[in-house]
C-alpha cells in the first residue's frame, strides 16, 4: 500500500502555534500581566437565543418516536435549503433549491469541492492567503500559482492575461487582510473566468460584515457567474457557528466543463462520501433567518463591527497604511519602522501585552504587515488600540 | 478546468430508488392497504434520555458567554476520545488518544480516509457490499478486485493468495449479509495484510449488534492489526446517531507505509479539510458511555436484536439457508424457487405487502438472496415475518 505522497510536499504552518507558543512563555513569565488577544479568529459570543430555542425544540423532536429524525437527505433539508434560497433571493440572486448543498462547514466544502476537480488542474491563490486553500491543493498534486496582494493594489490581485490559471481562488472581504472586492472588480475576475475557461472558488465566508450597499456579498450578483463560479458559504462567522458548524456551497447548474455538469458531480460526491449535516443543526441554521433570528444576529455582528470600527479609527487618525475593518472583521496594517511581522509582534506582546497575527505567516506578501480581529471583548478592544497606537 | 472525469466511470445505483418506487406505485393502486417494511437499514427508535439531557446542556452551554464554544479540536473533544479509549479498554484494546479521531459518521470517514492514500492501489471488495467502497474508489481511479461471498464461505471471503491488493474492506458484522467473522478467520486477514504490505480498512459500524462473546468487535481484538488496519466505527447503529452524525477512526500508531506515518497524514488531511464534529454533538456522544446511557442504549440494542431473533427463527424452522440475525441487524436469506432477487421482491411486496432489499442490488453474488433488517417496528415485524414464511 502507498500513501499519497503529496502530502509529503506539504509545508508545516508553524504560525498559530508559534503565536500561542510566545503568549504561553510571556504569560509564564509575567504571571501578573494581562494579554490583550486581538488575534483570534474565532466569535467570543454565544449563540442567538432565537437559535437556542431552536435547537432544544429539535432535541425533543429527537427524544419521541413520532418526530424522530433518522438519516436525512445528504444535500440537506428543504426547510434550511428554503430559507438559504429566500437569503439569497432578497439581494436579487435567485437560485435553484437543488443548486444549495448545505454541509458540515466552509473549511469541509473548500477541501472536498476539489474531489470532483481533476488532478492536473493549474490552481491560482492570492499571496497573503488563508493557508488551507494552499494545502489542499497540494495533497492532490496540483501546480500552484500566486497572485500577489500588495499595498498598489490595495490588497486585491487583478487578473492577468499571462495567468494560465484553471481554479481560482477569491475570498472577499478577504482573510486575512479584510480586503472587498468591487462588483466591477469581481466583473473582471467573471469575465476573465469566462474567457479561459476557469473555474472560480467564492469564499463568501465574511459575507455578512459587508454594509455598504454598493459592495457584492455573492459571487452571484456579478454578470456571468453561473457560468463559472461556485460559492461556499458558512453560519460560522455570520451567526456565531464555529463550534456549531454548519455551512453551505452555491454550484449553479449551468456550471458545465467538457459537457460535465459540476452540480451533478458535486451531488454524487456528497451523497457517496457524506451522510448530511445534523438535523439539530440544520434546525439551528434555519432559525437564524427567522424574525427573531435575524435580529439578535445582526446585534451580534454589529458588536464585532463596531470592535472593528474602533480599530480601524485609530489607524486612520495615526495615517497608517491599512484595509479592511469597515465591510469586514479583519484589519490589516503595515507595521512602524520597516520592521518584518514576527519583529512587531514581539515587540507588542513584550512591551504593550497584545497580541496579533503577524502578516507573513500567511504568505510572503504579507511581510511588513499585521492582522487584528473584531471577534474580541469591547473593553480588551479598546485598551489593546490604544496600546498598539503608542508603537505607531 | 478539468472535472474530475473518473465520475463518468460511475454506475448509478438505482436499488433503493427502484425499491421506494415500487412500494410508492403499490400504495397509490392500493391506497387502503399496509405495507410493512423490512427494508429500512436506518433505526427507528428515538435517542436515548440520557443523550437528549446531555444535549439540552450542551445547547446551554452554547446559549452563555462563560460556557460557549467556538472552533474545538479539528480531531475531536478529549472528553468523547477518553470514553471511546475507555470503551475499548474494557474489551482488552488498549489505544492512544491520540489513535483515536472523532468525525461526523462512517460515511464521511470511508470517504475521506482514501485522500491519504494513493490512487495508484489496487483495491479488494467482497461482493455482496455496501455500495459506497466501490464508489469512493471508482471517483479515485483505483482499481477494483472483488472477492466472493457465497453460500459455501457463509459469505464470509477468506484471503487468497492470488489476490494483489494493497487495499482490502471488511465489513463485520457484514452490510448487508450480517456474517460475522471469527478471530481466526479476521486473523488469516490480518496475517495476509501484513505479509503483502496492504492495509485493511475494517467497517465495524455494526459491531455493537454481537453478543456471542468469543466474536471480534474490533479487528484490533486480533494480533498485528495495529501494523496493517484502520477501524471505522459510528454511533449511528449502536446509539441511533443516524440523524445525529458522529463516528470515528482507529489509525495506530504502528500503521506507517513507505517510512509514512498513516496516523499523521490522517491528523493532517482532518486538520485541513474539516473543522471537527459540533460541540453539542460530541457531548451527546459522550453521554452514550454513560453508565445510565449505556443502559439505555443496550435496551434499545435488545429491542432490535429481539426483532432479529423474530425473523432468524422463523427461516431456521423453515430450513432455509440464511446466514445473521444472531450478531447483527441484517438477515439474509435465499430466495424459494430459483426466484431471482427483484423477482421475490415483487411478489413479496404484491402478494404480502411486505418489503425487503434484493440482494442483487449489492452485488452480482447477491443475486437469488434478499436483505431484511431489524430496525422496524415489532409489531410489524412479527406480522411481516409471518406472511414471508407463507412464500417459503
């Protein structure tokens, strides 16, 4: 028997582990200090209570015989498909039911999509990038190309006609640099996709943090996408779902490639190699689209956007370089004095006690930069501003 | 971009869609009659107490800030994995924790297990099967062996050294004939697996359904299994999970190939491609361990394997051959008259109104057997073993 030798090509990603590493040594040495962590990516509030409600009533439908749940349909249940639909629906993109897979979870979708992709495929990620997109591609084999974020372009690679690119990836607004794109942006990347005959990977994760009105929170809403875009989606970032896990991908059905249709393939994959989210947690996922729901979810998100409001103010009162932070939770700067990442880092949780991701842990373009994220307490926020602006 | 075209070598499976179209067509041209199924292979059941108690504190765990979870363990809460060790602990099987990787069902682990593999191996499976082994491998382009279940091996295929396979699935208890094999029939296996440097992956879902205490519930009940096996198991038969989610996989330590760890790139591939099983969901898992769930959950066992017995009994009085029903849910028998598989089928369901699986649909050696389950109603069970018996 042979493992797959790919996975031998794959880099250790030394980054979180090396940051919880220095706030274990710092703390150990400092019993008395306290750290502020604006490097989490994970939510810090419980869930909405429309969606508690929700999933202690589902747990009853499991204790009793008549409402027992047992194997439900692998691409999820109309009731969560139906609302998903109606979300949707409401920002003019209108989808077909059966182009709905609900799943286990963005970071589940972003792997196994890629089983129905064949293995010669030229991948293109954007540099600084979230680092499973890169893994993933390498544990089947395929070339990787990067297009480079950078300051020029404000952190949003265009395309290049000397790309020959077959997958691409987009995460907008973007993790880690909390980067949107522009519906006339996304256009070019469609049209682009179009024309070579490419496929695009929409990780619509952070959709929810956009407000401003004029920005596209799907793939979808851009001219041509059908034809070339699959979009994956999550409760996690939107509703507090990290733990709870729940997520969905949009494969339209006049997404064909050779004559093969990606909606047919992707069904059968999920109903050969997949059994279907939990009922308890597709019903947990439905009640956020409820009236309730939707309200206690938008208090909650706009707590994580108000952190990253405040934030953000800082940097633009400093005249620091920086993206993100006002469609998006993620704040992306470039640190004082030509330090690299790693440097900066140090010198925060040494000096000031806060903690951030540095940059370059999530590609070479991201050197010289930093992450911060809203996901964090208001009062740790605000202190951890105004300790971080004392180095700027 | 290419889709992955080893997807067109896919036969679809129409064998529980012609089954459920066929009782539907029966039922609309005789709405007044009951029809009673023997076919299901889901639990019917509800969850035990102990586990929906579990689950409403978990869910309030979710709903506070002290006690909410957001990202666990991609590979599973210690609290679950140290009950599962405790678990195989009391049958002599000694694992680390660390051996142990917590997933949401033996679906998704059947699946996902093969990305660590090559697609270069050649692949061993017994027919009659479940037909998802032989899927997962046709979407990898492996090659595909089968070996023979039949009446002379009690369905039970034995290594041959003829076979080149590197990998070889067992299933015991057997979905869908229910044999099971014996420590020294899983020991020539095992014997044969390390001689010919293959790995056997073993499908113990069923294994909570034995009761004969000299049968192996764990291939790593048997000596040098650790150098060569992979166990993947599930709460959905043992505690009713199917609608829940939540399995698990044994990956030793020992198991390396090529100087490769298997266990690694297992903690890699899950580490990557997926987020971990819900918080709620591992807590309900929990609880089956429990000393009141484990009551509670052999009860609802006993009510199954009583049903099993009930139609066991009846084809022993008969004299028919069949083989399960003692240590597992499935029975198997051979149809009268040289009837083939869908021939029975019909004229069970137009005669007695009562509805099996053909066993053809798993299978060419499947053909002239027919598939009954125990998961139904006792009732109902009693009436339809009656009118089966009256075809005999």
């Amino acid at each position: 028997m042979k493992l797959n030798s790919h996975y031998l090509d794959l880099k250790d990603s030394y980054l979180f582990s090396t940051v919880a590493r220095k706030v274990r040594e710092f703390q150990a040495a400092n019993p008395g200090k306290k750290v502020y962590k604006l490097s989490i990516g994970d939510v810090t509030l419980p869930l909405a209570k429309a969606v508690i409600d929700a999933m202690h009533l589902a747990v009853e439908d499991m204790a009793k015989k008549e409402t027992f749940k047992g194997y439900g349909p692998e691409l999820g249940y109309d009731f969560l498909r139906e609302e998903i639909k109606k979300y949707y629906s409401r920002r003019n993109v209108e989808l077909d039911i059966d182009e709905i897979i609900v799943s286990d979870g963005a970071k589940s979708d972003l792997g196994n999509l890629l089983d129905i992709m064949d293995a010669d495929n030229k991948v293109l990620i954007p540099d600084p990038v979230y680092p499973a997109y890169v893994d993933c591609n390498i544990m089947a084999g395929r070339k990787i190309d990067t297009c480079s974020g950078n300051e020029q372009n404000g952190f949003k690679p265009m395309p290049n006609e000397n790309y020959k690119s077959d997958i691409i990836y987009i995460c907008s607004p973007n993790n880690p640099t909390g980067a949107v794109y522009t519906k006339d942006e996304l256009k070019a990347w469609v049209d682009y996709a179009n024309k070579n005959n490419a496929l695009i990977l929409f990780d619509a994760a952070y959709e929810a943090f956009i407000v401003d009105k004029a920005l596209p929170r799907s793939i979808f809403e851009i001219e041509g996408a059908r034809t070339c875009a699959i979009e994956i989606c999550s409760f996690s970032k939107t509703a507090g779902f990290t733990g709870t896990r729940c997520g969905y991908s949009i494969v339209p059905k006049q997404l064909v490639f050779g004559g093969i249709s990606a909606n047919a393939l992707w069904n059968r994959r999920q109903s050969t190699k997949f059994n279907g989210t939990p009922y308890i947690i597709q019903k947990a996922a439905a009640a956020v689209f409820s009236e309730e729901g939707e309200k206690q979810i938008q208090a909650n998100l706009q707590y994580y956007r108000d952190n990253a409001k405040i934030i953000k103010e800082a940097f633009e009162k400093k005249g620091v370089y920086h993206v993100g932070g006002d469609n998006s939770p993620y704040i992306w700067f470039k640190v004082p004095n030509n330090m690299t990442s790693w440097e900066f880092f140090d010198k925060l949780l040494l000096e000031k006690n806060v903690v951030g991701t540095p940059g370059s842990g999530f590609g070479e373009n991201g050197e010289g930069f930093f992450r911060l994220t809203a996901f964090g307490d208001r009062d740790d926020t605000i202190e951890a501003v105004k300790r971080i602006v004392e180095l700027l």
